[in-house]
C-alpha cells in the first residue's frame, strides 16, 4: 500500500494545483470580439492595419511556396498556414536590435525581420547563399537539430546581458521541441542567469504525426518553465492580440532585467509536417481541421478590424498582389544567384591554411569545375 501523504506537503495536490493555474490567456475570440478588456493593448489603427498586413502576406507567401515546391522551384518547405498570429504577432513585439533564432517553420518571422525573401528561396534550396545573412539582420539560419536553438538563444540572450544591451534573443520551437533535453538545458541557463530570452513554443499539437499528448504527462507545456524558474504563459497561438501582449510583456520584463519567459502558443498548422511527403489525414480528421479553421487567426482579426472600421476587401486585395508580385521578384533573384561551387563552400567554411587533405579536395573540385 502507497505510504499516505503527510499533511504538509500533498505532491498530487500541488501538481494539480500548479497545472489548474495555466489557464488559457485570451483577448481576440473566434467571433473578432475583445474578451479581455483589461488586456487589450489598444494598439493604433496603423499598427493593427500593419499586423494584419503581415499576417495576409504571409498566408500568401505560404500558399505560393507550396506551389513552387510542387513546380520543384524550391526545395525543403514547412507550412506555416494557421500559425500566423502564433508567428507574426510574437515577432510583432520585437525590436529591430532583437535576434530571432528560428526553427525550420519560422522563415516568415526571419523575413519580417529584415531578411531578403530571395535569400529564404536560397535557403530553401540547400544554397550558401541563402545562410549569409546580411549584416544588421539579426536573425540565426533555421535551425534543422529539434530544440537546438534553445540552447544558443540562451547564449546569445547571456551575451546581450553581459553586453549591457537593452535587447532580447527570442526563439521558437514546436511542442515536439520541449522533449528534447536541448530545450531544458536552454530554458534552465537562461533562468539561472537571468538572461534576456523569449522562449517560444509553437504548440501544434503534432511533432510530424506524434501527438503532444504521447509526448509527455504535463497538462500544458508551459508549466514546464516553472521547473526552471521562469514566468510562463499559456496563450491562444490562434488569436493575434494575446500572442503580442504576452510577447511584448516578456520583453519589457528581459530588458528591465528580470530575466526569460516561456510562451506555449496553442495552435495548429493546416498543412502537411513539410512538403516532403507526410500525409496528415493518416494521424488527424477532417472534423478536427475544419474546429480549428473556424479559430483561424485571419478571420477573427479580419472581424475585428472591419468591425473597427480599419480593414475591407480592398485593403486585403492590395496586400495579396504586392505578395504575389514580390513573391515573383525573389524567385527571379534566387534564380540568378550564381550555382554554388564546392570551392566556394570550402573557402566559406576554411580560413588560413587548408590542411593537406582538404587541399587536395580543394585542387580536385578545382579541376572540375573549370570543366
Ligand atoms: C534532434 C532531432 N531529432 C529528430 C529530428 C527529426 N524531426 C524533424 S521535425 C520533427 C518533429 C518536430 O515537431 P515539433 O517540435 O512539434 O515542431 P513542428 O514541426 O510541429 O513545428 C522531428 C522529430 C530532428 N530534426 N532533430
């Protein structure tokens, strides 16, 4: 027989007790009306119109790259439709000075933070070009390894620190992410140094086609910051307002010196895992996508803003042209880029000396190429 509790400390109590406290934090609902009037961050009339834009390019951007990669125009692509307000409206927080340290799904966060679409195209591609970022883009490559990246943002977060610099090093990563012993690690340094980072957890519900609930016994995923003694918040990854509110919050407090957040956004990706061949309809339900279709970032936010009086079809017109016609630029530019060259990748990758054996590489691909 299990020994009893003793009266002072009940460990099934306070497990409940802790995981009751993540209640879902909203201010947009699915009909566009504010819930949450003391949280509403009154945001202009220009910044809703310029969120919203964002959101519209980037389903369009979204649409087009599926696409291109059906056309074999580009080359590894994760969706990104139904994480908009998850993706855009936490970056909607940051400031230019920010660095983003992206997973493989984030390249629209990466592009609104300054980096050329033609270099995503690269990137795409599998060509160097692609992961040279321009100076004063503050942004990381995708990263591939799952959880990673929350690793390195705790030490770019600790650098910033050490820097005296009032910025903040935010990354992302998906519910699958948070089983990694990378996302621990990264989530305990930054805690007990107290650094400036924004720990971002994409909840939607599938790492490819495992499901977050086989992944773990935690009731929420963002229960897992408390562990590492870090304010963490679960939000609806589907609504715009309350994924900028708890973002910005988070940076206020990491450039006063209070240290890292973690934000479980709860959401879904409509599409497949990646554009390399899963088929979603093998591990979810029609029923369940058409339930989140109805939470859709895009439409609620559209309801708001119309209802405002801030938004109409003509406005979303134009925004769905422009990405369609900058989408078309980008692709020109990454097919001019020139085709990539062994030899270029190992004088990328080698300063100094070259040591005998790539030497030899070197000469051999030399020879080659002259060809
Ligand atoms: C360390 C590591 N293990 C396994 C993989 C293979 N892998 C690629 S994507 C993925 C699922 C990740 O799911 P999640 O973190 O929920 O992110 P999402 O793709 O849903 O955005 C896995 C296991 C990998 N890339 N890296």
């Amino acid at each position: 027989m299990a020994a009893k509790n003793s009266k002072q400390f009940d460990p099934v109590k306070t497990l409940h007790e802790i995981e009751e406290k993540f209640e879902m934090f909203q201010i947009l609902n699915e009909e566009g009306e504010i819930v949450n009037k003391d949280a509403d961050p009154k945001m202009s009339d220009d910044e809703l119109t310029e969120l919203m834009t964002r959101m519209v390019y980037t389903r369009i951007l979204d649409q087009r790259s599926i696409s291109l990669n059906r056309q074999g125009r580009l080359g590894f692509y994760a969706p990104t439709a139904g994480q908009e307000a998850s993706q855009i409206a936490s970056h909607f927080a940051l400031e230019k000075e920010d660095f983003i340290l992206p997973g493989y799904r984030d390249v629209p966060q990466m592009i609104w933070h300054g980096l050329p679409l033609s270099m995503a195209f690269l990137w795409s591609r599998g060509h160097f070009h692609g992961n040279a970022i321009p100076e004063g883009v503050n942004v990381f490559p995708p990263q591939i390894i799952i959880g990673a990246q929350y690793i390195q943002a705790a030490g770019v977060a600790l650098g910033m620190q050490k820097r005296g610099l009032k910025s903040v090093a935010m990354t992302y990563t998906g519910d699958g992410g948070t089983s990694q012993g990378d996302f621990y690690e990264g989530i305990n340094f930054a805690g007990a140094f107290r650094s400036p980072a924004i720990f971002v957890i994409q909840n939607n519900q599938y790492a490819i086609s495992t499901h977050r609930d086989v992944q773990t016994a935690a009731k929420t995923l963002a229960q897992k910051g408390i562990a590492a003694g870090i304010p963490s918040i679960l939000v609806d990854g589907m609504d715009p307002l309350a994924v900028y509110v708890a973002t910005r919050d988070a940076r206020e407090r990491a450039v006063n010196g209070e240290g890292p957040t973690l934000i479980e956004t709860y959401c879904y990706r409509y599409g497949p895992h990646t554009m390399a061949g899963d088929d979603p309809t093998r591990y979810r339900t029609s029923e369940t996508d058409s339930e989140w279709e109805k939470r859709d970032p895009l439409i609620r936010f559209r309801k708001y803003l119309e209802e405002k009086g801030v938004w109409d079809e003509a406005k979303e017109e134009v925004v769905i042209e422009r990405a369609k016609d900058e989408i078309k630029e980008a692709i020109k530019l990454a097919d001019a880029a020139p085709k990539q060259k062994v030899t270029d990748f190992i004088k990328i990758m080698h300063k100094g000396d070259m040591p005998y054996n790539l030497k030899e590489q070197f000469d051999i691909y030399t020879e080659k190429e002259s060809k």
